[in-house]
C-alpha cells in the first residue's frame, strides 16, 4: 500500500482551480449580454441611432425554458458573440410570462407578457427579434442556435442585410453552413 502523499492532493487541487479559472476566463455572465433598459423602446431606438447600432435585438425569454438556459449558459456567455452582438445592437430580454409594463416601438404600453404574445406571437421560447432602427422586425430566430458559430453567423445576416433577399437557412447554406447539427 502506497504511503499517503499529501503534497499529491495539494498539487491536485492546485490543477483542478487552475482547469476552473481557465474556464472562467474563457466564458462571461450571460447577463453581461443584455443591456440595461427601463423598458421603454421608443427610447432604446433613439438611443440605438445615438450610438451608432444597426438596431435592437429582443430576446423573448421564460424561467422555466430549457433552450433559453441553454443559450445563456453555450451561447451568450461567449466573449466573441458578447462583442459582436454588443457593437451592433442594444440588447434587452423580454420575459413572455412577465407582467412588467414595456412600452413597444410605437408607444402603446403593455405588459412584457402581452407584447411578447399579442404583438409578435411569441409561443415558443426562445426567439431572437431583431428590429431595425425604425422599430421594424427585420428577422426572427426561434428556438436554440446549435452553438456560438451559428448564433454569430445569425448576427452577421441581419448586420449585412442579408433578410432583405433570402432565408437564415439559404444564407447558412451559402455560407457553407449545415441545416442541421
């Protein structure tokens, strides 16, 4: 039987922090995705066009979804996505349960669970509603991209203004992308 080396579980749990804070590092908070807002659109689109955005992305969004957990925990804790996502749009959650008051793009104020299913018939979570600086949903994205790849790869049809001549899905084809994982 081999004497007990503590030296070895010293060592060891150095190696395993050090496996953890390099895991750390290479992900952020998925909260550091979002910006901040009061709810107010009609203000976020001014502040859009203030700062030079291409536009504002929504993501509607439940407590209990697996797919939303998913993004936030795959996706949009990513650096890379943060960055790209963070210089081109403001970005903000929209809870589909919620009864908070958010006042839309055009003004009417409503609560977050009404403008989430009345205005953009939001019934399956999560969706990625991306507005232009006028407030018009310019492309939709429902469900869970199968990875960071192709959430940015999301990000570049709608920054390149690729919606106004084909399909997320022929433009993932063209980009030699697959349907499917």
């Amino acid at each position: 039987m081999q004497p007990f080396r503590p030296y070895l579980l010293g060592l060891t749990l150095l190696l395993l922090s050090a496996a953890q804070a390099a895991t750390a590092a290479a992900t952020r908070d998925a909260g550091e995705f979002f910006d901040q807002t009061f709810g107010d659109f009609t203000e976020e689109l001014e502040t859009a066009r203030d700062e030079g955005k291409q536009g504002i992305l929504l993501m509607f969004e439940m407590d209990e979804c697996p797919f939303c957990h998913r993004m936030k925990t795959t996706v949009l804790n990513q650096p890379e996505v943060q960055d790209y996502f963070k210089e081109h749009f403001l970005i903000f959650p929209v809870d589909v349960e919620g009864d908070v008051e958010v006042t839309d793009f055009q003004g009417n104020v409503a609560p977050q669970k009404d403008f989430a299913l009345k205005q953009f018939r939001v019934r399956a979570t999560p969706v990625f509603a991306f507005f232009d600086l006028e407030g018009n949903m310019v492309a939709r994205y429902t469900g869970a991209t199968r990875d960071s790849d192709e959430f940015l790869l999301l990000g570049r049809y709608v920054v390149d203004q690729a919606y106004k001549d084909t399909t997320f899905t022929k433009y993932k084809r063209a980009q030699g992308e697959p349907d499917k994982p």
